[in-house]
C-alpha cells in the first residue's frame, strides 16, 4: 500500500532539517508517537497508537534510519513493529524530502506501507484519511516548536468525573398557595332522631323542652317549622281536653 502526503512549515530548509533528523525531539509532533530507547544512532526503540475508526492499536517496534543526506535534505527510513495487544503487524519503508519554497519548506513523505490483522482490513481509504490528519497535526506541531524552539509537550486529556446524581430538593410551598384543611361539618340532626320531649306530671306538655330541641335540630325548611307547631297544637289540644275531663269527673264524686 502506497501513502503520500505532504506538508508546510515557515522556516529556513536547514533548520527544519536539522530538527526532523533530531528523533528523540521531533517524536512528540507526531500524535501517537514515542521514541521509547535509542539504540544507537540510526536504531530507536518506538511506540506508536493509532486510532482508524473505532478501532484503536498499539504498536511497538523499530525505526531504522538506512539512508540519510544533507546536502540533498532526503532521508529513508525503515519500521517495523506488532501490535502490543493483538497479531496486527505494521512495516513501512519512509522516504522523506525536503524543498525550498520561498520563505516556507515543503516536505514529501511517501510510505510502502504493509499491514496484517486489524488495520489491513480497514482499507487504504481510511489509512489515507488517517494519515492525512496526523500529518495536518505534526505540521502544525513541527511549525509551533520551530517557531518557540522547543519541543510540544502533550497534554494527557482530562478525565471525565462522573456528576454526583442531584439530589431532588422540594420547593416550599408559599403561603398564599397552600390551601386550608377541610372543617367537618357536623350533619344536622333528623328530627325522627331528636330526643323526644319528656312530659310533665299530669300530661301536660313541657314546653321549654320542646323548643330546647327544636332550636338543636336546626330546622332548614319553613315546612318544617309549619309541622312542628301542627303536631304541638295537637299534643296541647288533647292534653287540654283531658284536664277537663279529670275536673268533670272529681266534680261528679264531689
């Protein structure tokens, strides 16, 4: 699989040479790179994580520097590594140019690229889309440490801390809106269930008893009030009639 990408700094070519061929240095522009142990001059102990979709590999390996020319500002470079977690393998042959462009350097990067495992099944159409961000991003890196003459340091994203459930808080009541407690309200009485009115010695009607319970049962109706008077006339006749027919008859004895 053939890779090509290209990329531009605003810098003098020497300088930019100088500093891609420092790899210890310019391992950090690379997103996912790491320079784990220098070997020798031209050997170095490399890590490397790339993400091609939702799939993320680690590898780890090694990059050999097998030809490298100042006066032309062109260098090959040889990797090899496996996934650390996986069968995965990753071996690249990388040859890099570099070209004067007014007060800028444009640099070539063309890879022979050979993958097994997770990443071959991706497609050259994802590898490419990868490597084309990772080279915006290290251009962009290479351009800030040129420019600040030190090397990026990256920043390991914060991790996310899971919010504490919120607790449900009851909003008070204001005391215009809270409504008032019902009052029972007694039933009235029905007058089949008042207390009968007890009678006097002799019969005769207790009266003040009477209108004790009237005025409980608190009548509702004037056609109430009209029976009540009704059945005491009546009660009051009868008890009048029998007064005098108990005066008739001790007359009589007399």
């Amino acid at each position: 699989m053939q890779i090509d990408s290209t990329f531009s700094v605003v810098a003098p070519i020497s300088q930019v040479w100088d500093t891609l061929m420092d790899f210890e240095g310019v391992a950090g522009c690379l997103p996912g790179a790491k320079i784990l142990n220098k070997l020798s001059e031209d050997a170095y102990q490399v890590g490397m994580t790339v993400k091609l979709g939702p799939v993320t590999m680690q590898y780890r390996g090694l990059l050999n520097v097998i030809e490298r020319n100042p006066s032309e500002h062109r260098a090959v470079l040889g990797g090899k590594a496996q996934e650390t977690r996986g069968q995965g393998t990753a071996e690249a042959t990388v040859t890099l140019t570099l070209a004067e462009d007014g007060a800028a350097t444009r640099g070539s990067v063309s890879a022979d690229l050979a993958l097994s495992g997770k990443a071959a099944a991706m497609g050259k159409g994802v590898i490419g889309s990868v490597t084309e961000q990772m080279m915006s991003l290290f251009a962009n890196n290479l351009q800030a440490m040129l420019t600040e003459g030190a090397p990026p340091v990256p920043e390991a994203p914060p991790e996310p801390v899971p919010a504490a459930a919120p607790t449900a808080v009851p909003e008070p009541i204001p005391a215009s809106a809270a409504q008032p407690v019902p009052t029972a309200v007694p039933e009235p009485v029905p007058v089949s269930a008042a207390e009968p009115a007890s009678a006097a010695p002799g019969g005769s009607l207790d009266a003040l008893s009477l209108a004790k319970g009237v005025a409980a049962e608190q009548l509702s109706s004037p056609a109430k009030v009209l029976g009540v008077v009704a059945v005491v006339a009546c009660i009051a006749y009868w008890a009048g009639r029998r007064s005098a027919f108990r005066m008739l008859r001790l007359c009589g004895r007399l």
